[in-house]
C-alpha cells in the first residue's frame, strides 16, 4: 500500500497537482502580507481588520456576515456556493478555451473578443425569434450554439492569419478582440435590443427573460436559495469532459497535440498542421462563445451593450484558469470553481471590511506568476524523486524496472 | 493653390496634428521598450502592465506632492520652468519605478527560465489589481486624480508662458507644435532618438542585440548574457512606465484607473509592425496615431473649399462612428497580412538562455 502511494506521488499528474497547489497557497500568504502591510501602514485599518481580511482571504466563501458584536461569523452559505457555480461557468468555459488553444501550441489570448462574438450572437437570437410562436426551449438551444458558432468563426480569424499568412496568434488576437468589441458595440447600436423599458437600466441590453428564454434551474436553486445558479454549471461540465476525450481518446486530439508539441515533425509524419491549427482556434472560439452565451443565457444577468473601450475580464481569467491546471480540461472545472470561490471572497471582504475586492485579482496574478515557472517547482518536486529511484535504476538486473514501474503507477492511479 | 495653404494652416489641421501626436508618441516609446527587451532575447508582454503601473505611480507622484504644497506658490506665480521640472521628475520617478516593477519579470525569464508569455501576463494582471486595490483604498473610488487642478492647467504650454497675450495671433508652426501642448510629447520623442542611438551606435547596443539573435556567441566573446537582458528588460521597463505616464498625463487627464485602453498591446503590435526598428516603429505609431485621433474626433474635421467653406467630409460621409473607431486595429491586420513575409523577429526572443545547450 506504501509502495503504491508512493509510485501516485511520483506521477507527474501528482506532481503538477503539487505544483499547482504550492503556487495556490504561496498567492493567498502573498495576499494575506499585503493586508498585514496595508493594515500595519494604515492605523485606521488596525491589526483587528488584518485578522478578519486574512480570514476571507481563505475562507471567503463560508463567509455568512457579522454577528450582533461585529465578529465575523462562518458556516455553509448556500447564496455563495450557488454564486460560485455560476460564475464558475464562463471561467471553466474560457479557460478551457486557452487550454485547447495551448495543446495546440498556440496562446488564446483572443478569448475576450471570442466571449463578446459569442454574447451578441446568442442576445440577438435569443431577443429576435418571437418566442409565442417558437417553444422557448428550442431558441435556447439555438441562442447557444449560435454563439458557440460565432465565437468558433471569431477563433478562426486569428487560426487563419497564424496558419497562412504566419502572423503571431498573439498579435492577431489582440486586434480581433478589440475589433470584436468596437463590432458588438456597432450592432446593439443599430439594433432594438437596447433596453428601453426600464429606464434605471439604461445601456444594458433586454435580459433573456423579456423573451422567456433562460437556463433551466435543474432543481439547482433549490440547494442554494437566493443565488443565482443554474444549469450552465452543468452544460459547462459536460464539455470538459468531451473536450477531455477528444483530446485523449481521438487521432483528432492526437493530432493537434503533436502539432503542439512540433509542428515540424508533426507535418514531416502528414499531419495537416495548418488545418489543425485553424480548427484548434475554432474549438478554443467556440468555448469561450460557449462561456458568453451561457453568462447571458442565465435570465438574470444584463449585457452593457456599449463596449468598445474594454474588454470582458472573463475572457482574460480563462488564461490563470488553464495555467493553473495545467491545461488539463478536467482541472479546469476545478480552477474555475477555485477562481470564481477568490471572486466571492473578494465580494465578501469588501461587503464585511475596509479592504476591497481587488486583492483576490492580486492573489490571482501572483499564483499566474509562480504557475510560469511551475516546471521549475515540479523539477524541484521531483529532485526527490531522482533520489529514490536511483536505486533500482542501479540494479544490475537489467529486466527494463522503469516499464515495470510505470505500468505500475497505471493501476496504482486507477486503483 | 491658395486653398491648398490654407486647408494645411487651418484650425483643422492644428487639431489633427496635435491629436495624432498625442496617441502616437506613448504608443512609440512604449513599442522602443518592447524593442529593448526583445532584442536582448525576452518577450515583453507586460507592457501594458508596465504602463499602467507606470501612470499609477505618476498621477501618486503628482497628488502627493500637490497634497504637500511644494509646487502651490510655483503655481500661483505661473512659473513654468518650476512647473515643466516638476512634470520631468515625475516622468523620471515613473520609468524608475516602471523599472523596478519590471524586474518581476526579469527575474523570472532569466534567472528562473519561467515561460515568458505566461510571467508577462501575469505582470498584466498583478498591475491592475495591485494598482486598483490602493487606488480604492487612498481615494475610496476607482479613480486616482491630481489633488488640485486638471494636468492642462499644471503642465500645458500655452502662448502666455511666451509673452503672448491670450487673443495675440500666433504662426501655424507655433500654434500646432508649441500652444497647448505637453513639453513631454517632445522628451519623449527626444528619449526615442538618444534611446534609437544608443541601440544602434554604440558598444552596448550592439552587445544587446547580439544577446537577442546569438547569445552562445556573445557568450563565447565574453558577454554576460545575463546582464545584458537585464539591461535590455530594465530598460524597457523604464521606459514603459515612462510612457505609461505620459499617457495618462495628455490622454486621460493626468488620472489613473487601472487601465490605458490597451495601449501596452498596441504597442506591441506597433513595435512587429515596424519590425523591430526603431524608425519604423515611430512610423507605425504615427500612422496608428492619426487613424485613432481620427476615430475620436472624425466629425470635427474640416477642409476648406474655393468658397472658404469648412466642409466637414468625414462626418458627411455618414458611416457610423464605430467604423472609424475600429478602423485602426483592422487596419494593423490588414497591413500585417501584407508585410508578415518580410517580418524578421530577433532570433533568441523567449528562449531562456541556457550556457550548455548549443
């Protein structure tokens, strides 16, 4: 049993878990210093609010408000939780969106423009086709992969000009975001979409509800009251996980992970390495439309229409999303949940203290910067590693030990 | 031919030119200081992080001193070399802190070997939060802003500091290139050109840029490979920050919010778009420069016709304004498409440097 756990810690998945969370813990002392520090510098804040910030910074989400003498108070808060999963949805969407493109050997950082392609083409479907003479469900579903088609040919553009005409991703992917913001901009401007009905709500679009189209609840909102979950959490899962087997069980996967690893060796064995290419983007595309659509589908979320000098944050958070787990797409469910849980965190340090929520994106960035040299941290890891298994490597019998060990940690990790 | 002259002297084309420098000279400092970092061998894609901390530390700079009340009685008595050295100092303490910050990534890329994408991006994300976070708690708000006054009223030239009286008829040349506008327009194109030089004229800047195409070489002739894509990142930051600053000092008004529009990534495109040269990359800024003043102000722009008319030929058009507002970034696509063939990037950018592989 020793040896078996053994073998599961010397796994490079176990390691790049270790990795990722030695850099999770190392990004929430950062933060947790630089409230000491503000609190330290500032009398006002006083070593008190240090303790409380320090507290939300890990445990935000379990948060439930002050008591009558002003103690922060702590259990299951089922609004959080719900609010998590929700805002989990467009993070594991976007995220796995730069993971796919970077299996692919290639950064997303177009996933912003991908986001709003995705939103407009959902808005507009699912506020245009009256919904008295079409079954609300069915322009859901039309809403939805409108906008994952929308956000795949978005993707393309940057594919395209990368595979044929060899412009850096990065370069074409920061113009079609900001062309893909001055554009959605440009078509609500046109458009009857704009909310006119509530006149508080001016610059917003219709919510989805005004046409009765929205996610299903799925009973959702029935474990946590009052948040604002649904099934998108769900429809989110589900394509992590076909990403999961396109990549690992299909010549497809295969084939673009090798365009990954060397386009050149990838071409010399006949891969189309540019159609790969070009379609990796489309799938990265897609997901991040995926993750727009789903945001807005929701029923209860309203979309500013008038975007052209910013860029959605979310389709930015889907890099420390993917980098975090390692562009595993299963992980990704999980750092998603973990990013949209410093999210609540933040929104309950600057509901319940003076500080506000801007240090949970300062814990975000500091994890980002330690996951760059992650493979220096699993190296260290793995020093250890080299140290105890140097011995059978010595072993005289020379009966191949290292296949030995491998199939070994297989069963170990399906055990 | 006389209306040609006056179309060129006109209120219009003052404004133009004006505008376009203003967009375009942040743009070109800050595209030499992806120029230095990538041509001693390390992506820079902090860029805009750099810059946004740049301005942050700017617009601090300015406030604190106004809330100390140094530069109160230079003001009151209008005294512009006191007021021009004021906004200098804190052009210098933004490059240096923009320097400092820089060195995040520095460490990482050369002495960690991290991937330099992904510690650029996370610079991009630590600036804004970081600077945010404070901004919230010394202002309570999103906005950081000067403590008295607007950055016009502080640091603008204007044709009374020259003697002139405030409706006194000044030249063409002197009302577009001297009347309200920043003196740091022109450090900045000034630092562009001794910063050019030294790339290109001297010892250092060939060394630098051996480290970006060769660095085993360098290395082999005695080079410290690593010193110089420190110098090469270090310098970039400054000069980022720098331009960080003056962005927000003539763009947004001498405040800080955590964001300069994503002007750090169109540096970046300026600076493969002008393939790594510094004069093409100051041509690129300028024509990226001139499409976004004409995105901003397209409908104030007039010509003159034989008549003495103003017609005002891009409003009347009747496109719609977005159009012009995305046209500067299409435009960069467009002509990238064209030029990508003879795009030539420093050979050794975002390899780590590593002395036993050959």
């Amino acid at each position: 049993m020793k040896n078996r756990l053994l073998k599961l810690w010397h796994q490079d998945g176990t390691r790049s878990v270790m990795a990722s969370v030695l850099s999770i813990l190392a990004g929430l002392v950062a933060g947790s210093l630089i409230i000491l520090i503000v609190g330290i510098c500032n009398p006002t804040l006083g070593l008190k609010s240090v303790w409380d910030g320090v507290r939300l910074i890990f445990g935000g989400l379990f948060a439930t408000g002050r008591n009558a003498a002003g103690a922060l108070t702590f259990g299951f808060n089922p609004a959080s939780v719900g609010n998590m999963l929700f805002r989990a949805t467009p993070l594991i969407l976007t995220g796995l969106s730069v993971a796919v493109a970077f299996k692919t050997g290639l950064f997303n950082i177009g996933a912003p423009g991908q986001y709003l392609a995705g939103t407009a083409a959902t808005l507009f479907i699912a506020l245009s086709i009256p919904s008295s003479v079409v079954p609300p469900q069915i322009i859901w579903f039309l809403a939805f992969f409108g906008g994952m088609l929308a956000g795949a040919l978005w993707g393309a553009i940057p594919g395209m000009l990368k595979s044929l005409l060899n412009i850096n991703e990065v370069l074409a992917c920061i113009m079609t975001n900001w062309i893909a913001a001055n554009l959605v901009t440009w078509v609500f401007d046109i458009s009857n979409l704009k909310n006119v009905v509530e006149n508080t709500k001016s610059g917003y679009i219709y919510k989805t509800t005004f046409n009765n189209v929205a996610t299903s609840k799925l009973g959702l909102d029935l474990i946590f009251h009052d948040s604002q979950v649904n099934g998108g959490i769900v429809v989110a899962a589900i394509l992590a996980i076909i990403v999961y087997i396109i990549l690992t069980r299909t010549t497809f996967g295969y084939q673009l992970k090798a365009c990954g690893s060397n386009r050149f060796a990838a071409r010399y064995a006949g891969i189309k390495d540019k159609r790969n290419i070009v379609l990796s983007m489309a799938i990265a595309g897609s997901l991040a439309g995926a993750a727009g659509s789903l945001y807005y589908l929701s029923g209860n979320t309203e979309f500013f229409w008038s975007t052209y000098q910013s860029l959605p944050a979310t389709g930015f958070n889907g890099i420390p999303v993917a980098l975090l787990a390692a562009n595993h797409p299963i992980g990704v469910i999980f750092t998603g949940m973990f990013m949209s849980m410093l999210d609540i965190s933040g929104l309950q340090m600057t509901n319940l203290t003076a500080y506000n929520e801007y240090i949970t994106d300062v814990i975000i960035a500091v994890i980002v910067y330690l996951s760059a040299f992650s493979l220096l941290i699993k190296t260290l890891l793995g020093h250890r590693r080299a140290h105890k298994t140097d011995a059978p490597l010595k072993n005289p019998d020379p009966d191949g030990t290292q296949a030995d060990s491998k199939a070994d940690g297989k069963e170990a990790l399906k055990a | 031919m006389e209306t040609l002259f006056e179309n060129l002297t006109s209120g219009s084309m003052v404004f133009l030119i004006r505008q376009t420098l203003i967009y375009a000279v942040p743009l070109m400092i800050v595209a030499l200081a992806g120029v230095y970092a990538e041509r001693s061998g390390v992506i820079n894609l902090a860029l805009e992080g750099i810059m946004i901390f740049g301005a942050f530390i700017g617009v601090l700079f300015v406030r604190l001193v106004q809330q100390w009340g140094w530069f109160d009685a230079v003001k009151a008595a209008d005294n512009w070399v006191g007021l021009q050295g004021f906004m200098l100092m804190t052009m210098a303490v933004a490059a240096i802190l923009g320097a400092l910050f820089s060195l995040l990534l520095a460490f990482a890329a050369i002495n960690l070997r991290a991937d330099q994408t992904v510690g650029g991006t996370a610079l991009n994300l630590l600036a804004p939060a970081l600077v945010l976070f404070l901004i919230r708690l010394i202002a309570n708000q999103n906005t950081l802003q000067m403590a008295t006054g607007d950055s016009a009223s502080w640091f603008m030239l204007k044709k009374s500091m020259f003697g002139y009286g405030r409706t006194d008829e000044v030249g063409f040349l002197f009302d577009t290139f001297v009347n309200k506008v920043y003196l740091a327009t022109y450090v900045c194109i000034l630092v562009f050109i001794i910063m050019s030089v030294i790339l290109y004229c001297t010892r250092f800047g060939l060394r630098l840029r051996s480290c970006g195409e060769n660095p085993q070489a360098a290395d082999s002739l005695g080079i410290n490979v690593f010193k110089m894509r420190y110098a090469g990142v270090t310098i970039s930051g400054a000069l980022a920050g720098m331009g960080g600053f003056v962005y927000a000092l003539t763009t947004t008004n001498c405040t800080s919010n955590g964001d300069v529009a994503g002007f750090g990534f169109l540096a970046l495109a300026v600076m493969i778009f002008g393939n790594w040269k510094p004069l093409s990359v100051a041509g690129a800024a300028l024509l990226f420069g001139l499409f976004k003043c004409i995105a901003a102000s397209y409908g104030s722009l007039y010509v003159l016709n034989g008549a003495g008319e103003q017609i005002y030929f891009l409003k009347d058009l009747g496109i719609n304004t977005n159009f012009y507002r995305l046209l500067p970034y299409l435009i960069t696509l467009i002509v990238l498409a064209f030029t990508s063939k003879s795009s030539r990037a420093p050979k050794a950018e975002g390899i780590p440097y590593d002395k036993g592989s050959r």
